[in-house]
C-alpha cells in the first residue's frame, strides 16, 4: 500500500483544523476551531492527542486567543491572555510539551506588551490605562502565528533528525513491539517512536512490528495500525496482555514507545502500560527505547515521583464506545500515564542525539 501523508491539524481561513481521532480508523472527519476553548476542548477530550501535536495544536489555540482579545487596554488584553494560556494548560497535565508551548507563546506575547503598551495614552488623562494603537491587534496575532508555525515545524525537523537516530540502532530484519500511538497523528511531523519504525521500514530493517492495542482508549488497534497499514509495513495487532508470550516466543528486537515526559533522572511517564512492557523487556533481554523530543524532558521535575499523573473518567474502562462490559455499578481507574523509572530504560532517542545509558548525566548532554 502507497504511503498517505496524514495531517492531524492545518491551519486555514484563520481556524484550526483537527483530525478528530476519536472517530478513526472508520471515519476521517475535521473539527474546525474558531476559538481556543474548542481547541482546548479538542485537547481534553482527545480529538487530538500525542505530546508533541498537544503542543503544536495549543500554540495555534493560542493564535486563536490573541483573534478574540476583546477591549484596547493593555492591562485587559495581557488579563485576557493569561486566562487563555491557564486554561490550555489544563486542557492535559502530564504532556509537558504543552506546557512548553504555551510558555513560548506566552513569551513572545509578553515581549511585545513590553514593545508596544506604553506607546500612547488617553489625551485627556494621564492616569489611564495604557491603549494600543490602532492595528497593534493583527500585528499580535501575525507574530503568534509565526511562532506557532515554528514550533510545528520544529517537531518536524525533530522527527526526522530522531528517526535517524533511532533507525541506526534497530539491527536487520528487526521485530519490534510498540505501545499506544507515536505516528504523524501523534505529532508535527512522521513521530517519534514510530518515526523510527518508519524510517528502519524505509532502510529494509523492519521484518515485523507488534502494536499492543493500549487498553483502554486503544490507540494502538484504532489509531498505530491505521498509520502502519497506511505506511505498508508488517505488522500485527496484539492484545497488551499478549506482550510477554511474543516476547518470549518471538525474536524481538527492539521495544520501541514514546514519552509525554521525561523527568531530569531520565524516568519517563508514557501511556499506561508502558511500565509493565520495560519490566518484560528487562526480563527477555530485549531493548527498551524511548524515543522523544528534547521539548519533552521536564528538567525542573526532579525524577518520575514528581510527574503528575492524569487520572481520566472510568467511564472509558467500564465501557468499549457504547458498549458496557463490566457490570451495571462496577468501579474503576482509569491512570491514563505510567512512569518507565530510567533504570529499565536502555536509552533515550532525541532530535539533538540518544542519551545512552539512560541517566540524568546523558539526559543533560542532550537536552539542557
């Protein structure tokens, strides 16, 4: 099957367009936001998902926030501004990379407040707020949407430079399992972790991959096989509680996932089952890689203990779309992250180099 390039958002008519990935792999319908509440929306409610796309999809969410700025004091608009970039925030808590986003676009929001607040007054007051002139808005809005569009392209960039990497590590005819969605519906560009299987498909390194099917928003079958049967690779859904037979039954090469945050120790918090797979991989003898981009990595938070954990609606457990399948009553969780602690993690691939092993010393080289 020919390789069909996948846009998980666009820019157009000055509204963000978003896959929305819930209805995937049966149906391919675009949300359009028009403000950043919806883009938030889309955030929260999964529409959109994958660190690296959170960010780029906020950075756009914010574009949209400087459009519905209301008033022309610059005291209001920076008030208008800081509730937008608070409440995308929130929209996800473990994905730094939204945090990273929504820090850049708050800087260049706060540079030019600094430029341009001051530069004319009420005539008949001098104690009023300060007023921006006429036309200031759109030049706002310009700029935001060019560090919106570099932030995108940057992950791009960041992609292929990790597929590169991360290709050169997987030996011949590799077979390599791979958990939740890590693709182009996950990021800007061609992904992360399956950026790399993409790539080592290209170079005729990949003989089979094993996608677990990540219980229980499965965006393993739903969304990984979708992108890898359209990339014409081999591969095979499995069920995550099948992960250790293959392991033990197959020759694996490699195990491959991304991460929504990396702690400076080098633990990871990735989606829920990650964890288990890096104890079965300790235990076969088999590599465990995380695959990610430098945006990622959460210098600040000391180790894994201090990655805040999203805990989601059980509603998402107890039930397979419409479909209840536990009993009428039954009680559940739903951690939709888990943290890989560095010691089970053989290294970590990133845009500016792999952090080998995989400590807060290797992790600094590489991202501080």
């Amino acid at each position: 099957m020919a390789k069909r390039e996948i846009k998980p958002i666009y820019w157009k008519d000055g509204c963000l367009f978003v896959l929305d990935q819930r209805q995937l792999p049966d149906r391919q319908v675009y949300l359009r936001c028009r403000d950043m509440r919806s883009v938030a929306a889309a955030i929260k409610d999964m529409a959109l998902r994958g660190a690296p796309l959170i960010g780029g999809a906020a950075a756009y969410g914010f574009v949209l926030a400087a459009k519905a700025l209301k008033g022309k004091d610059a005291r209001r608009w920076a008030e208008q501004i800081e509730a937008a970039a608070k409440h995308l925030r929130a929209a996800r808590p473990t994905a730094v990379n939204l945090m990273y986003s929504v820090d850049r676009m708050s800087q260049v929001t706060r540079n030019w407040f600094f430029q341009h607040a001051g530069e004319s007054r009420h005539p008949d007051s001098s104690g009023s707020e300060p007023r921006l002139a006429p036309g200031r808005r759109e030049t706002l809005i310009n700029l935001l949407k060019e560090e919106a569009d570099r932030i995108f392209k940057e992950d791009a960039d960041a992609n292929r430079r990790m597929a590169d990497f991360g290709a050169n590590l997987l030996p011949a005819n590799s077979n390599v399992i791979t958990i939740c969605n890590t693709g182009a519906l996950a990021t800007c560009g061609i992904g992360t972790a399956f950026g790399v299987i993409r790539r080592a498909h290209e170079l005729g390194k990949i003989r089979h991959v094993y996608a677990c099917e990540t219980r229980p928003y499965l965006q393993g079958s739903r969304l990984t096989m979708w992108e890898l049967m359209q990339n014409g690779i081999p591969a095979s859904l499995i069920t995550d509680n099948m992960a250790a037979h293959i392991m033990a039954t197959e020759k694996i090469s490699a195990v491959l996932a991304g991460a929504d945050r990396i702690a400076a120790n080098a633990d990871a918090a990735n989606k829920i089952g990650t964890y288990g797979l890096s104890i079965l991989a300790k235990h076969h003898g088999v590599p465990f890689y995380i695959v990610a981009p430098t945006s990622t990595v959460d210098l600040k938070t000391a180790d894994g203990r201090g990655i805040p954990i999203e805990e989601r609606s059980h509603e998402e457990v107890i039930r397979l779309g419409a479909t209840r399948i536990a009993p009428k009553g039954a009680r559940a969780r739903h951690p939709a992250f888990d943290v890989t602690p560095h010691a089970l993690i053989t290294a970590i691939v990133t845009e500016r180099g792999i952090a080998k092993p995989a400590n807060a010393e290797e992790l600094r080289k590489v991202a501080a």
